[in-house]
C-alpha cells in the first residue's frame, strides 16, 4: 500500500516513511491511496476475538512490507500489555442503546495510548534496524504530549520534544510529562496557547533545512499510524453491538479531528459505522464548519475540556481530501486561505458528501458539568468533562434503533478539578500511577518563537 499527499504534491510513500515523516512536505497529511475493505464474513469473524488479534487483522493491509506478520503482531502485543484492561477498549452501558468506549486503561489515562503506545514499538523497530536516530517534535494540548513522552522514553534511537500551553494543561496532564527522568525527554512549557504550539511544530516541519538537520519526525495526530491504531476499537465496538448485521452510531469529543476521522476509515473499511457526531465544546470551528459549510477560525477560549480548546483542526484536511473527490489541489487552495484569510467556504458538493458521514454538536461550559453531575447520580459513573461534552451532544443524535457508542477519550482522575466542581467528588489516579503528585518535575519555559526553539532542539539533542 503506498500514501499520497492531502495536497498532491509530496512524494508517495510507504508505510514505514509516511509513519516516520508525519507532516508531507508540501504541508499536507498523508493518507492511504486506496482503503480495502473487508467482507461480510471476515467482520464478522472478527466478534469476540481478543483485542490484539483484531488489531493485527484490521491494521495488517495498511502496513504492507514495513514489517512481517510475526513482528507485527509482537509489536501490537507489547504496545497493549501495559494496559489496566484485559478487554483494552471495554464497552460499558449506560442507556437504552447508549454505550461508553471507555478508551483510558492505557498508561496515561487517556485514547492517545493507543496510537502512542503501537506507535512508540514500531518507531523502534523501525530505528533499531536501520540504525537511525529521530528527533520527534510535538505540540499537545496535553494528552497527546503525555502519551507520545510515556511511549518514548528511554528509547534509545529518539529524543522527545513536546511543547505545550503554559499554564492550560491540567495538574496531572502536566506532571505526566514533566516527572519522567529519561534524558531523552524534554518538555517545553511554552507562551502562548495550544494553536501556537502546534503552528511552530508545523513551523519547523516546513523548514526543510532544519528538518533535515535534525532527523524530525511527528507523531501529532496528523501521524498516518496514529489514526490507523484508531480504526482498531471502532471495529472492536461495533462488532460487539452487531456489525456486520446492525449499524452503529459513534459521538466522538473531537478536538483535532484524529479519533473522529479513523471512525470515517473504518466506515469505509465495510465496517456498518452509521453516522460519526463530533462533539465539542464552545471552541467549535468544527461543529460550525459541519453545519454551516463555512470553516472559519476563532480566538480559542480555555475550556474545562482542555483537549478540544483548538480552532485549526488538522485533520479536517483528510476529511475534506475526500468529500473533494480527493482533489490535493483543492485542498491546499482551502489550506491557503485558512492561513491568508483565517477561513474557507467548504463547496455544495462537499458539504454533502461530509453530511452523509458526519454530524455535529456541541455542549457548553455549563450542560459539561451538569451531564458529569447527572450521570454520576443516574449511573454511578465519573466523567471525564472530554467524555461529558460526548455524552451530551450524544443524547440529541440518537437514532431509533440505532446504538449510540460515545468515545470515553480520558479518565476522569486526569481532569480531577473539573469532575469535583461538578460533583463534589475528587476521583483518585488508579494505584498504578498513585505517587504522580510526590515526584519531581523537570521543564523548560520556552517563548513562542521559531528561532529560539530551533536553537535549544539543537542544543538539547541527546545524540
Ligand atoms: C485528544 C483528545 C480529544 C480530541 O481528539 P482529536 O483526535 O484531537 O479530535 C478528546 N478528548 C481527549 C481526552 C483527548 O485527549
């Protein structure tokens, strides 16, 4: 299988460079030039059978000659045997046809684990046998720096750089990224907010002179294999509920686009996904932008649900490569004007072809407590406010008949402050993590400016 640019103009690539570049190089996202797709029989055959072999099955087309079967499989199995859940991406009721993906038994509590966790083994795998060395810059607006760090450290091939926004990234987010004592991890606090961490890490994907010099590799979510590990419990969820034989309905809290768009390949994989809601909170460029056709950036406000504060949602872009009929000129005529003019018209055409997939939504700042609230005392269970905003916008797009699955993306002990104010409850951290408040920490203020950060990434690398 081979990977082409959302833009048209990068060179095509297997899976092992499109994995290890991240961002293409005329600024687009690499997608597979073609999805297989699965038959009736082998989807169903897939109910039941443990997370891993499912993962190994779904994921094995897209990965062509990067690795053999027995590696592969090995690396799946290592990527999730760290996890606190023998079923991995359990699913649990909480209404008449309303489910929670609980995707936070990974090691830093939230559905980044996932891809982070597959990713880091095959980033090795990969080094290890051509004796390379990476340097990986990421921007977070915290759970994706707090995966990518716990995958990364201590590899040896790999220095770690994560920026995220001074002062808005939770307590436990932060401490996640800051106590690991691994040399080659380096957590940037930088001045400014989640948009400006992730346009200097876009900035410095552009600059192919230091790009080069450096060896820089992405694992945002604009990773290809990030969102591939994604598809995995889409699968896992709707043959649990009945696929092939019945549709299934998934509200995602969406931020970046990531975790909703590997829902549209599973779709496309012959999986029966009905229809995927994006669920945000009041930073809603895209709920705006799926309802009105008009994708125009605001000014982000911070949230209780810091992990969807952003307004340039990078995966949009695949979702628009293919309601354009996959037309990269297109699409970097609309990625032109997002950063010349802070906005774009999506076409009639489009707009429909993103309508027969995605819905939209979104909760406020209040509903967000009130639903963490109501659901403790109606069910028992804690939210996450990620998964409240879900479970919320959720409860408006339930079709008769039609299971609704509402991605649970983080526990609800990473975002303590907010599930207290809401219920007067604070969850504690699972024992696994439980001295994360006594260790020390260890980061660098970093101002928001090209420069300096090229100069202390220079500086800073361990090879
Ligand atoms: C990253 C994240 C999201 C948003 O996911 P995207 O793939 O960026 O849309 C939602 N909730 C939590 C807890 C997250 O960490």
């Amino acid at each position: 299988m081979t990977y082409i640019s959302t833009r048209g103009m990068a060179p095509t690539l297997g899976f092992e460079e499109a994995m290890m570049t991240g961002l293409a190089r005329d600024g687009g996202l690499y997608v597979p030039d073609t999805v297989p797709v699965m038959g009736r029989d082998e989807i169903a055959a897939l109910a039941g059978l443990p997370y891993e072999e499912v993962a190994f099955r779904v994921m094995r087309p897209f990965v062509g000659e990067a690795f053999d079967d027995a590696t592969f499989m090995g690396l799946i199995e290592a990527a999730y045997a760290g996890f606190g859940h023998p079923a991995r991406a359990p699913l649990k009721q909480v209404a008449p046809g309303g489910f929670l993906l609980e995707l936070f038994h990974g090691p830093t509590l939230a559905f980044k684990d996932f891809a982070m966790q597959l990713i880091g083994q095959m980033f090795e795998a990969a080094l290890t046998r051509s004796g390379r060395r990476l340097t990986i810059v990421g921007a977070t607006s915290g759970d994706t720096g707090s995966a990518a760090i716990e995958a990364f450290r201590g590899l040896d091939a790999v220095d770690v750089f994560i920026l995220y926004p001074h002062g808005r990234v939770s307590e436990v987010q932060r401490r996640q990224m800051t106590t690991p004592v691994e040399a080659n991890v380096h957590a940037l606090a930088l001045d400014g907010d989640f948009d400006d961490c992730q346009a200097r890490v876009k900035d410095m994907f552009n600059d192919l002179a230091f790009r080069d010099e450096v060896a820089l590799a992405g694992v945002n979510s604009i990773n290809w294999a990030r969102v591939l590990a994604q598809v995995v419990y889409y699968v896992t969820a709707a043959t649990s509920l009945g696929a092939p034989h019945r549709e299934v309905d998934f509200c995602v809290p969406t931020g970046n686009f990531g975790d909703i768009f590997a829902g549209s390949v599973a779709r496309r994989m012959g999986v029966p996904v009905g229809r995927l809601i994006a669920a945000t909170n009041h930073n809603d460029v895209v709920a705006r932008a799926l309802r009105d056709g008009e994708y125009r950036k605001g000014r982000v406000e911070p949230s209780r649900s810091p992990s969807m504060d952003i307004q340039v949602s990078s995966n949009f872009e695949r979702a628009l490569f293919d309601a354009y009929g996959r037309d990269g000129a297109a699409v970097a005529q609309l990625m032109d004007e997002l950063k010349t003019a802070d906005g774009f018209a999506i076409s009639q055409g489009a707009r429909q072809a993103l309508a027969e997939v995605y819905g939209a939504g979104r909760a406020s700042e209040e509903q967000t407590l009130a639903r963490i609230r109501r659901t403790r005392e109606e069910t028992g269970e804690l939210l996450c406010p990620h998964t409240a905003v879900g479970l919320e916008v959720a409860e408006g797009a339930v079709r008769d008949g039609v299971p609704m699955v509402t991605l649970a993306t983080a526990h609800p002990a990473k975002f303590p402050d907010a599930v207290e104010e809401a219920t007067g409850e604070r969850p504690p951290l699972p024992s696994r993590m439980a001295d994360l408040y006594e260790r020390p920490e260890r980061v660098t203020r970093v101002e928001n400016d090209l420069a300096a950060l090229q100069t202390l990434i220079r500086s800073r690398r361990t090879s």
